[in-house]
C-alpha cells in the first residue's frame, strides 16, 4: 500500500512526460493529496504551460518572420 502511494503519483507525471515527448502539450494530471507529490506536480503543470507559452511565441515570431520575408520579396519584384 506504502509503495503503490508513493509510486502511483511517480507513474502519472512519467506518463505525463512521455505524452508531451511525443509533442502532446495537453496533460491532466489529477492529484488530490498536499504533500510533496502535490507540489511537485503543481510546478511541472505550471512549466508545461510556459513552454506551450514560449512555442506559440516561437511560432508566432517564426511566421512574423515569414511574412516580413514574403513582403521584401514582392517590393523587389515590383
């Protein structure tokens, strides 16, 4: 019983990780205790949403980019 309260919160955020290594930012990790775990998951979510952040930032900025470069490209055909 000891091990599996101790392991079961271990398995959800390793599943966690290998869903958002496949690219799959949406996570829903459920966690009812206040103990470490808790904490510990409180701050993973909170850092998987500031990469979601920063990649749609990147993205944004990479087609801001694009667009900026596409714009040149039709005033020198003109």
């Amino acid at each position: 019983l000891l091990s599996n309260d101790i392991s079961k919160p271990i398995r959800k955020l390793v599943k966690s990780m290998s869903n958002i290594k496949e690219g799959n930012f949406d996570i829903s990790i459920s966690y009812r205790r206040n103990d470490e775990f808790a904490f510990l998951i409180t701050q993973y979510k909170k850092m998987i949403e500031e990469i979601k952040e920063l990649i749609d930032k990147l993205y944004v900025s990479e087609l801001s980019k694009k667009e900026v470069e596409l714009k040149a490209k039709e005033y020198e055909l003109k």
